[in-house]
C-alpha cells in the first residue's frame, strides 16, 4: 500500500506522528521545504497550485489550503490574477540570513527558539527593571490585566493579544531596540509553529501564565533585576513544558 506521497507504507507498523497530523499541514511543511530546497528568494514567483500538486503528489485543493496557512503567517503571498510568490517579509530569523528556512513543524527548531527566546527575553527583562519609566510598567500592567481577562473569561484571542503586548512591553522596557526586534521576530515564528504545528491550539497553561506575568511586572517594578530574569526563565521554561505535553497529547491521544 502507498501513500500520497507515492511511498510504501508497512500496515503493521504503529502509525507514524504524520498520520495524526491534517493533511494541509504536511503538505504546508513541503512547500516551505520546496522553496528553500529550490533556492527561491523573497519577491520569486513560485510554482502555480496545479504545479505544486503535480510536484508533491497531492490535489489543488489541498496545495490550496496549505496555502492559505503560509499566506496567514507571512511565507507566501498569493497575488489574484499574477500567481504565487515568495514573501518578502520575513524578518532577519525567516530569512537566508540566518542559515534557512525555520520549520515551524520541526520540534528541533521549535526547541531551539525557545533557547533563544530564554536568552534575549531574561535579558530583556533585565534591563527592564533598571529603565522602565511609569508609563512603559502601566502599558505591561495593561497587558498583564488584558490577558487575566482573557484567561478567565475563556476568550482566547483576548489572552493571545495580551500575551503579545506583555512580551514586546518588557521589551520596549528594556531601552534597547535590537532586543526589541530581536523579541518580535522570535514571537512571529512562535505564532507561525502555533499556526502550522499546534493547529491554534490553546495550551492549559493559560492560568499560570497569568500569575507568571504578574511575578515578572512585580519585580520589573520593584527594580529587582534578578529576580525579573529569573520569572522571565521560568516563565519561558512552562510554557515549553505546556508545549511539549501539547505535541505528546496531540500525537499519542
């Protein structure tokens, strides 16, 4: 028995993470592994839909709706009437620059920008609680609060917005503009793994978030540098921890 992709497939063998995965993903992923395999740069026309189905072995509908996956995260840019293009905002993490495409659907790289978030957002932090001025903690405070209102109300697009605005907050906090860019170019490739590989999921680690968020306000404001990088670690360390037990529960049920 073969699969779509044309590749023998042994019945007896336990299913692979792929099977629990939709099929627009996979084929999402393979697009992205097409473009940095064919050397495309930002702005190149891509294959058609037609062309890209014939390619990887699947439908035009398919190829369709992994298209408007890329398209949402900022990968592809579908222009009516023109065709497929590659787009030309990425951000200094998406580009050649930094060595490759980053696979949202890879856990490697996954962990990796986790690592790398850890590094720049404790440093954030830091800084933060030497600079921020009363305005920058009201605006991570709103933050704060917006995205409590969003775990306890179960609006979870009100959770994810407060999340964003706390994070660049502290950042903006830090009076450094390159950890700035630095901590938004991370976030869009988080989204864009919570897009891809997570489905949109929400992870149960909404509550302690809230609480986390909190410890890291209060030591920004109190002035305690330390401490803030430390809830800031330990922050970016549960939330991996939640991610994980997403992917575990998302592939073994």
């Amino acid at each position: 028995m073969t699969n779509d992709r044309g590749e023998e497939i042994d019945q007896d063998a336990a299913p692979a993470a792929d099977a629990y995965r939709p099929g627009y993903e996979l084929v999402a992923e393979r697009i992205l592994l097409l473009i940095a395999e064919a050397g495309f740069r930002p702005g190149d026309r891509m294959p058609t839909e037609n062309e890209l189905a014939a390619r990887l072995g699947t439908s035009r509908s398919m190829v369709r709706e992994a298209v408007k996956i890329l398209s949402a995260i900022g990968r592809v840019r579908a222009q009516k009437g023109r065709g497929l293009y590659v787009a030309d905002d990425e951000g200094m993490l998406g580009s050649s620059r930094w060595g490759g495409f980053f696979l949202p659907t890879d856990l490697d790289h996954v962990y990796m920008l986790f690592e790398f978030r850890r590094i720049q957002e404790t440093a954030a932090s830091r800084l933060a609680a030497i600079h921020a001025t009363p305005a920058e903690l009201r605006a991570i405070e709103a933050a704060v609060e917006m995205c409590r209102q969003g775990q306890v109300t179960g609006e979870a697009a009100l959770f994810d917005r407060g999340d964003e605005e706390f994070h660049l907050a502290v950042a903006a906090a830090s009076h450094n503009q390159f950890l700035v860019a630095a901590v938004r170019e991370a976030r869009l490739l988080q989204r864009q793994s919570n897009i891809i590989g997570m489905h949109g999921a929400v992870g149960g680690h909404a509550a302690e978030a809230v609480e986390e968020h909190a410890a890291i306000l209060k030591a920004v404001r109190d002035g305690d540098a330390e401490s803030a990088a430390q809830a800031t670690a330990t922050h970016l360390d549960n939330t991996l921890d939640d991610y994980r037990h997403q992917i575990q529960r998302r592939v073994f049920g």
